[in-house]
C-alpha cells in the first residue's frame, strides 16, 4: 500500500513528464489538420494544441481537475496523427496519457475500473470465464442480430445498443493449444514466444490458430506461455499507471524464462506496447532492451523470415484492401509488410483504399465510451473501403476489426473486415500447405 507522500510524488512525476512534452508545443496548430477527433467535434480543447495549453495550465496551478478537463482528456484517441505531423516533434498523446495517470493516481480508480483492472484483468481467470459465459449467452439464449431485444440492456454496461459484437470464443485460444508447439517437421528454425493479447484468447481465436499454424508449418517452435496476462493497454489508456505497470512486469518477467529467439505479437497495440510503452513503466536495462528489440508483429515477422515457395500458397478469389491500424503505421513503423504478405496470395486483386492510414474511431475503448463519435469518425473509413469496391478489408488490430466490422454492419455494406494472417493462413489451407 503506498503512502499518500508516494502517492503525491507518483502524481508530481506525470505532471512533470506531461510538461516536458507540452513545453516544446509552439501552438502552432498545425495538429488541427489531422486530428479525427478535432475534425468531428471543432472544439479547440480536443486537439492537441489546446490539450497541451491545459496541460500547462494545471502544471501551473492555474486549473483545477474539473469535469470539462476530464471530458478533454479521455476525447483522444492515441492515433498518433498529431505527433507525426507536429514540426515541433511534440508528442501530445503522452501528455494526454501522463493527465489521465495524474488524475487517477490523485482521485483513485473507481470501482468499476478497480475491479475489471486490477481484479478480472490481473486475475485472467474471471475476464475467461466471463467471456465464456457471454459466449454462451450470445449464442444459446439471445443470438447477436440486430431484433435482438437484449440490446436494450447495452446502455446498462456502457454500451450502445446500436452496436453489433463479435462473437466471444467459447474456448480461449489459448487452451487450444499446449504450451509447447513443435515444428510441424525437422529442426526448429527458431523458438518463438507467442503473445496472443486478450481478443486473439477470448474472442478472435481463429488468428491465434492462423498464426501457430503457419510458424509451426513453417518449423518454428511456438511457445505460448500459460501464464501471461493482458499486455496493459486498456489498462494504461484508462489512466490506470500502476495496473499497467503490474501487467507490464508480470510479462516481461515471465517471457525472460523461456530463452525465445523472438516474440510474435498479432495485435498491434499489444506489440507496440511490448516494444515501446514498456519503456514507460519499467527502469531501463540490458535486458529490457533485449526483450524489446525481440519483439516483432507478425506481420513483421512472417514478411521478414519466411520464403513462401508458389506452390505453397493457394488461390483465394477477393478484392482486398488494408487498413493501417494507428499501433502499427505510427507506432511501430510497419506499412509494407502485411501488404506485401497480401499481395504474394495468388487471385488477390489487392487495392489501396485512400485515407488507409487515418485511425477508423476504434482506439481501444475509445469507441465503447465515445460510441456515437467513433461512428462519426468511422463514417470516412467505411465510405473509402465501399469506395475501393472489394470483399474485404484486411488489418491487423482487433480493435479495428471490431469497430469497422460493427459500422459496416451499420450501413448494411458486405465487406467482411478480417486479420491478414488469417487471409494468409486461409491461402496456405487452400495449397494444402497447412492441413488443418
Ligand atoms: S502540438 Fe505540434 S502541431 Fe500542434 S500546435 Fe503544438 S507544435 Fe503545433
Ligand atoms: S492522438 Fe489523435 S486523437 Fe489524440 S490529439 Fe493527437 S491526433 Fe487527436
């Protein structure tokens, strides 16, 4: 338990942080040009100018913690858009972060906060179960469709009853699997760590079957670790700095024991919290940036070590576009790669959709809290993929399946938005390659 003084200097600490990064904001306003949020809304306190100016304005003293600057706060989406393009190399998604971490180091998380974060999330085995019983629920007493009548109790969980989900697993993927996958045949190549992420293990299963099926075919040995938990990036989204710092340790502490060779990660704000946000939580260290550096999307990692022979990959017949989730174009620098890996599968008419780097509104629970804005911003997204006329939209971020899947559904449009791996996967079945 932490004493109101470690309290106070964990708070002064964000604060401090957030000011290193707003003091190199020249309020230029440049970020108002590509800020999803600002275009949707227009108010100046939801752009990263005027996040940075309050920011300053409470490292000063100049304003208190009110309701106003919360609401501003939580509108951001860690697109990253704003940093990419600030001349003045500012990174305002931190300071947004380092606010939200000051704010519930000082006002406590809450009870629904404390209790999905540091308890069913930390525990694992109570966000599994009730994954599993919502699975259950979805399928044997409501079904999911749009008449559903369960819809009206959405709102009593934050939820939009417009919304359409996918359907959770009835089996983590994650106990499909051992903990030792072996080569399919010969030597293994390399020992690969699986991080599966919570929506690949408790609802997008397929992509944890597509992505241990095409390593093990291809002779790596695949270890998925039984015991790692959620890679804390709802958690530290959500303001809650030390919860992601726990899950943060817990990972990295519990990787260290199986001398991998690299770590695969199919999520991309999984990976880019593996690779990067780490850094934020735990002290610098030889073997930190060792860890780091092995970390790789799979996109990545399947792009960069495996020679796909033509025979290996059968033809699928889609128009295909992709979409870059905002983790994985700016926060780990990965664009090529899956569209190379799309583009190798015979009978795909690959197209490029314009705008396929603009964030698609999901931003993690971003589009649970702030449903009716992330539509807003999704709008666009929809409107350039029925644009680019194809089957499907290619991704690599659950977050972004979801939430385009769900508006597509929307607009009654046919598009199925789908992973890469698992297209990837579905074409090594077709060749035969893969047999199951
Ligand atoms: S954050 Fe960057 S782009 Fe935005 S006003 Fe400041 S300096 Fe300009
Ligand atoms: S990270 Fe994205 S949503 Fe947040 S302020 Fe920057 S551009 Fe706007």
């Amino acid at each position: 338990m932490k004493t109101q003084n470690q309290i106070q200097q964990q708070a002064e600490i964000h604060l401090l942080e957030a000011a290193k990064e707003f003091q190199k904001c020249m309020q230029c306003g440049k970020c108002r040009s590509v800020c999803p949020v600002f275009k949707e809304l227009g108010n100046e306190l939801y752009v990263a100018r005027g996040k940075n100016k309050l920011a300053e304005k409470i490292v000063s003293g100049d304003l208190q913690i009110t309701d106003r600057v919360k609401d501003a706060v939580n509108e951001c989406l860690n697109c990253k858009a704003c940093s990419a393009n600030c001349p003045a190399g500012v990174s305002p998604e931190h300071v947004v972060l380092r606010l939200r971490w000051y704010i519930t180091t000082r006002e406590g998380l809450g009870f629904f906060k404390a209790l999905i974060f540091r308890q069913m999330i930390w525990r694992k085995w109570p966000i599994t179960l009730a994954a599993v019983i919502i699975g259950i629920t979805q399928r044997a007493l409501f079904g999911i469709g749009p008449k559903n009548p369960v819809r009206y109790l959405f709102p009593l969980f934050g939820f939009s009853k417009r919304r359409f989900f996918p359907a959770m697993a009835l089996r983590s993927g994650q106990s499909l699997y051992p903990e030792t996958n072996p080569p399919r045949k010969g030597p293994a190549k390399m020992r690969i760590g699986y991080f599966t992420g919570c929506a690949g293990n408790l609802i997008y299963t397929n992509v944890v079957k597509s992505v241990v099926d095409i390593l093990t075919c291809y002779n790596y040995e695949v270890i998925i670790p039984e015991n790692q938990k959620c890679s804390g990036t709802p958690v530290l989204a959500n303001g809650d700095y030390e919860g992601a710092r726990m899950l943060m340790q817990h990972n990295f502490d519990l990787f260290q024991q199986y001398e991998l060779d690299a770590v695969v990660v199919a999520c991309s704000s999984c990976g880019m919290a593996l690779k990067k946000e780490i850094k934020l939580f735990i002290a610098d260290s030889s073997e930190l940036r060792e860890f780091c550096s092995s970390v790789f999307d799979i996109n990545e990692f399947i792009d960069k070590n495996i020679d796909f022979k033509d025979e290996d990959l059968g033809k699928l017949p889609y128009r295909v576009t992709y979409h870059d989730p905002c983790h994985m174009v700016r926060g780990q620098g990965i664009s090529a790669e899956p569209r190379n890996l799309l583009k190798k599968i015979p009978g795909i008419d690959f197209r490029e959709m314009k705008d396929a780097d603009v964030c698609c509104g999901s931003a993690g629970s971003y589009c649970i809290t702030h449903y009716d804005t992330a539509i807003k911003i999704n709008n666009h997204k929809v409107k350039n993929i029925q644009d680019a006329s194809v089957d499907i939209v290619a991704t690599a971020c659950p977050t972004c399946v979801m939430h385009i899947q769900d508006n597509l559904l929307q607009h009654e449009s046919q598009e199925k938005a789908r992973y890469v791996v698992e297209i990837l996967a579905d074409s090594l079945r077709a060749a035969g390659t893969i047999q199951t």
